[in-house]
C-alpha cells in the first residue's frame, strides 16, 4: 500500500486563495480510493459569507457530489488547524482522518481552543495528524498578515 500526501495540493489552494486577498488556507477532499473529489482555498469575502472555509467549500462540493451528507472514508487536507465551525462538519460528515499544516492556537478546534472532536457531544472524531508542511503553511500565514498590517 503506498501512501500519497495532497498537502501541496492544499498549498496551491492556500496561496490561489492568498492573491484573491482571503486568508490563505487551502484543503483538498481524498476519497477513499485515493481520488482528489474536491479542491478548494478560503473564499470568505467573496462570497461574503463567514462560514466560507477552504473545508467547508470542499465538504459541500463532496456532499453535493455524493448525494449524501456523509463522507466515510474521505481524507481532509488542509493547511491550517481547523476552527470549531470547521471541525463540528467535519465529524457530521464522517470523515475519517484529518492532515493539517500549521496549529492554531488562537482559533483552532481540534488540538488547540475547543478541541472538538474530544467532546462527548462529538458525534465522530475522525484520526487527525498534524504538523504536515507546517513551517510552509505557517510562513504563508505569516507574510498574508504581515503585508495587511505593513
């Protein structure tokens, strides 16, 4: 069994995302017999639409595709720790494992601020890895926000 990461393919969305000035966050969405089913990077304020996030955008085009609101199976790349808005669809939707990039202490929903998927409540916790390309989606972050403030 060979293992491929979609991290680059998430970065390519992150920074796609970063020149349209939005957040630079990208995700892919991997079936589970490898396939890319959707790409896709923050698209919050052109769709003026907070919930907008890179995850949330590939989730609903999986969902739309699949006819189902579940996505068992399915592996979320994505260049940042996801928020609680972000981890709460993710265990709705079934999805089995989650790779991030860089942590989020400050808005983070999985291993940082209300850690999700450790929740009673949490109807799914799907298997998470972090730190995939971490100091690239860290250093994308970082220079978005240090021109906004320059």
């Amino acid at each position: 069994m060979s293992f491929t990461s979609h991290m680059e393919t998430a970065l390519e969305e992150a920074r796609a995302a970063a020149s349209r000035g939005e957040v630079p966050v990208g995700a892919v969405l991997v079936s589970p017999e490898g396939a890319v089913v959707a790409r896709a990077g923050n698209r919050t304020r052109e769709m003026a639409d907070p919930s907008a996030h890179a995850e949330m955008l590939v989730i609903r085009h999986a969902c739309a595709a699949n006819g189902s609101e579940r996505l068992p199976g399915h592996v979320l790349y994505v260049t940042l720790e996801p928020c609680a808005m972000c981890a709460a669809v993710i265990a709705a939707a079934r999805i089995a494992r989650v790779v991030y990039g860089a942590a989020d202490p400050k808005s983070g929903g999985v291993d940082h601020g209300a850690r999700v998927f450790s929740h009673p409540q949490a109807h799914h916790a799907p298997e998470v890895i972090g730190g995939i390309a971490e100091d690239e989606a860290a250093a994308l972050l970082k220079a978005f926000f240090a021109r906004r403030r320059g």
